[in-house]
C-alpha cells in the first residue's frame, strides 16, 4: 500500500500530513481522503453564543466574550424562541395581545439583558434574535461560527435535568466546536 501526503507527493509515513493552512477539525479519510480544513476567515460569526437570561447563559456568555477576546474575532449573541401554534377554537378564545409580538418583545428584554451583562466589552458584538427550537438554530448557526458556546441547562421546563436539552442535543450535530 502507497500511502500520499496531503501535498499528493508518495509519503512514508503512516499518518497524514495535516494542511498547512487552517485548523484540522477532523479526519474523514473515506470522503476526502484528507482532514477537511476549518478556516476561521469562513465564519463570520466568530464565537457563537446561546443567551436566554438564565445564570448559565450568563457563565457561558462570560465564557464566549473571553474567547472571542482571545481569538480575536467577533462575539455574536443569538437568543432563539419558537413561534406559539395558532390554533383557536372561537373568536372568545383568541389572546389580547398578539402572541408573537410578545415573543419578539421578550427575546429583545433578553438581549438587552446579555448587553447590560458585557457592559464594555471591548470587542466586536453582535446580538440576534432567531425563530425556531434553540438546538436547530445553533446547529444551523454553528455552520459560520469559530466556536459555539451554550449554557448547561437554561430556563427550560424540565427542572430535574442537569443537563439541558440544548446542551445534550447540540454537540453531535454542531459543525463548530461545542463548548458546554
């Protein structure tokens, strides 16, 4: 068996040479036959951070704000909610206020409450507010993020869990390192 470096040039050496360009992420050999390359200059939003207002969030924002200082590069912010299902029996029973909008209105309560928190970071921040279940926004998310930092459990509804569903479902979908 020949073994060939990343170079295509014959090599000796049982183990790959990895890029000399970017970050190995990891090797898939049976794809590409070499380590996909992760260029940080691809993803713009530099350390991804889940905030939702909870004291997790906040150590993980304190957490994500030192490494996008360390790295860098830009701190995003993202708090995700998902849309209610509208379905109303009778006039009687459709809400006062239109439930989407207080949705919209909390999720900017949240960010504010993430930008009071940083107070003057000195770096570049960026705060979003995305529709849809928190682990399929980051996921998406995770695709044009350096790093993705969330909270180990957040104001969910399962108060038994020590670790929350985010945390659990996000790392082995994430395509960004996964910080919990």
């Amino acid at each position: 068996m020949m073994l060939v470096s990343n170079s295509g040039a014959p090599s000796s050496s049982p183990v790959a040479e990895p890029p000399s360009e970017g970050v190995v992420m990891s090797t898939d050999a049976f794809t590409t036959g070499r380590p996909p390359v992760f260029d940080p200059a691809t993803r713009p939003f530099g350390v991804l951070v889940g905030f939702d207002g909870s004291e997790n969030a906040k150590s993980a924002l304190d957490y994500a704000a030192e490494a996008a200082r360390l790295r860098e590069t830009r701190l995003t912010v993202v708090t995700a909610y998902r849309l209610p299902r509208h379905f109303y029996p009778n006039y009687a029973s459709l809400p006062k206020d239109d439930e989407d909008e207080q949705r919209s209105k909390r999720a900017e309560e949240i960010l504010e409450g993430a930008r009071t928190h940083l107070g003057a970071f000195p770096g570049d921040v960026q705060f979003l507010i995305a529709t849809g279940h928190a682990t399929e926004v980051f996921r998406d998310m995770s695709a044009e993020a350096q790093l993705t930092v969330v909270g180990s459990r957040g104001r969910g509804g399962f108060m038994g869990l020590l670790v929350g569903s985010v945390a659990t479902a996000l790392p082995p979908h994430a395509a960004s390192p996964v910080v919990v």
